[in-house]
C-alpha cells in the first residue's frame, strides 16, 4: 500500500503482536502497529532484515520519516557501519558490571532501571529506544516526584554510557530536561505520633519493625540502616562505623547509640547482614510494602522514614545539643561546618555525640512515661 496522512489514520491494530504495513514508494520503509495501538515508522533492510525504528507516528511526521529512512538507506549504500545491535538487557549488565561507581551509587541505578525500564525494554535494542519512549515511562511517575528523578537520573547514566560504547549514535535523553524537583518535605512528627511509631516499632516481631525504630532512635538512613553488618557495630564501645561505599557522602562514618538501640540490636541476627531481603545476600528492600502495613497499624499517616531524621534533629535543638554535634550524628557535614573547619578540625566530638544521643533516648521515655 501507498502509505498517506489518510492512510496512517486507517491502520489496524492486530489481534495480538504487531504488524507492520510496508509502504509501496520505498522499500524496506512503514509503519509498525503493535496490538496496544502503538504505531511507529520502521526501516527493514539488508539480508539479515535489520529493522529500525525511526519514530512515533504522531510525534513524526510521513514526510520527515521517508526523508530519514532515504537517509539511512544512503548511508548503509555508501559504506557507513550499522551500530552493534544490543538489547537492552544484555546493555544494562555489562553497563552494571563495568561502570566505575560508588557500591550505593550503582545499586540505586540498577533498582531503578530495573523497576522502570527493564519490564518494558528487556528484548528492545538500545539503538531502537527513542526519546518519546523514554519520555513516556518518565512522564508517568510524575506523582512520585522523588522517583521519578532518580528514574531520569539512572535512564541518562545508562544511555550516555551506551553513547559512549558505540551502541547508540546520540542519547535519547539528549536535550531533555530532567524533571523538576517536587517541594522540600518539612514534616516533623509531633510528640504523640512520635511515641506512638516508637512503641509499634518496639513492639512488633518483624524485621521492618526494628528497621524502623532503629532509624527513629539513631536518625541514620534508610539505606545505613537496611545495609547494616553485623561487623559495623561495636558492642563494647556502643559505636556503629557505616563504611564509606555505602555513605552518602562517601566517608566513613561514626556513630554512638544508646540502651534503647542496644535492645534493638539484641534481637537481630548475631551474624552478617540484620536486614536480608528475603533469601538473598542483598539488604533489606520492600520498604513500600513493609511501610503501608505499618501505618495501618500505629494509625499515623502522611509521614516517611526519613522524617524520622528531620524529627530527631528537631528534637536535638529542643534538647539544646549544639548544631555541629546534631548534625555530625546525622552524618551532615556542610553548612554548620565550613570546608576549611572540616579539614583542620579532626576531633571526632564522639563524647558530645554520645551525650546528645542518651538525651534524646532519655526524652523518649519521658516522653513515653507521660
């Protein structure tokens, strides 16, 4: 069939699979039609029937897309090298196994590309995927916003990447903005739901219940916590040291904690990882699930773990621990202490430290006894 503006609107959708209607004024040249509705123009050529896939029907027009498919048909006649055809699957592990990261760095990347991209993608070629594609999978987490960046994020990592291996010829992501970023969360637990997540946490015989009140009584991470070995705690000496690979700011990190955590710790796993995610060797994961539950049982609502750390610093200024002591607990180093001061200064302030830690604890059960 001779392809037209008219005859574009007039495709059907297959049963199932896709269909592609090739175009009589250029061979090789159509419109693939996928059973979902989806319609894109296509290039099939050469003996081993190469197929690519120029653009979206609707986002190209039939005209740019005869003139990129002529172009493409011109460039392969005079000699020019087809990219290597890789799927994304096969991409996305060499690219975790060669990319030279931070261990948390590169385990955030894997976690959002595989939730986001690799369902969809696992079979597609990287040189296929398009810009409208990626756009399609970014544009539909914009109501979890802090997500939906760290999903741009992970998608630009791994095309530049592609970019650079000569498995792409440009980064769809090119020239795309990242998402803005959604409003600075403030929220503070007040004292009651405060006392109410810490005796739920206290109380409750599941892993993500001592995950939780771990967090709320030493205002660590999220990903500190659910990492935690078993190696990193020193009994005696009521210390934890997070290594550096799995630190935000990638250092190391000291910490003391108090009686309350020490409890904690005591019936957690007396070996390796305390918070295994499920059978494997990997931290503790389904925080998601885990926290929906939760809630529905304390009956607090519209609070994160991480406002836990935003509370007990909160609660470090009632308790008038001193700001660079507040925040050296909760691993900040900027804005109270200068660059300058950070290099100079190497005082560990573990004595302050472990004095802010023990007034808070005391709070709490004031708190609770109240």
């Amino acid at each position: 069939m001779r392809l037209t503006d008219l005859s574009l609107r007039q495709l059907k959708a297959p049963v199932s699979g896709a269909k592609v209607y090739a175009d009589d004024t250029l061979v090789g040249f159509g419109v693939r039609v996928s059973f979902q509705g989806t319609a894109s123009f296509v290039l099939t050529y050469g003996v081993a029937r190469k197929r690519v896939t120029i653009g979206r029907v609707g986002v190209i027009s039939l005209k740019d897309a005869r003139l990129k498919a002529r172009e493409l048909l011109a460039e392969r006649t005079l000699g020019k090298k087809d990219l290597k055809a890789v799927s994304f699957e096969t991409a996305q592990q060499l690219f975790h196994t060669t990319r030279a990261a931070k261990e948390s760095t590169k385990k955030e990347t894997k976690r959002a590309l595989d939730r986001h991209f690799l369902p969809k993608w696992r079979n597609e070629k990287v040189a296929d995927i398009t810009t409208d594609d990626v756009a399609d999978i970014v544009d539909r987490l914009k109501h979890t916003p802090s997500e939906q960046g760290h999903a741009f994020a992970a998608a630009r990592l791994f095309f530049n990447w592609c970019e650079k291996r000569r498995y792409i010829d440009r980064s769809p992501l090119h020239g795309l903005d990242a998402p803005k970023l959604g409003k600075s969360r403030s929220r503070v637990l007040s004292d009651a739901e405060l006392i109410i997540v810490l005796r739920t946490a206290l109380n409750g015989a599941t892993p993500f219940h001592k995950l939780v009140a771990l967090l709320l009584l030493t205002g660590q991470r999220r990903s500190q916590i659910a990492a935690l070995e078993r190696k990193w705690i020193g009994h005696n000496t009521r210390l934890f040291t997070f290594p550096a690979e799995i630190m935000k700011g990638n250092r190391d990190h000291v910490t003391p904690f108090g009686d309350l955590t020490a409890s904690v710790l005591a019936t957690l796993s007396e070996d390796g990882l305390l918070f295994p995610g499920g059978d494997t060797d990997n931290p503790f994961s389904a925080f998601s699930k885990s926290k929906t539950g939760f809630d529905k049982e304390c009956g607090v609502t519209n609070w994160t773990l991480h406002d836990l750390r935003r509370t007990m610093r909160t609660h470090f200024a009632k308790l008038k621990v001193p700001p660079h002591i507040g925040e050296r607990i909760l691993d900040h180093r900027s804005g109270v202490v200068s660059e300058v001061e950070a290099i100079y200064d190497r005082y560990e302030y573990l004595d302050e430290m472990r004095q802010a830690v023990e007034a808070y604890e005391a709070h709490l059960v004031a708190l609770c006894e109240n």
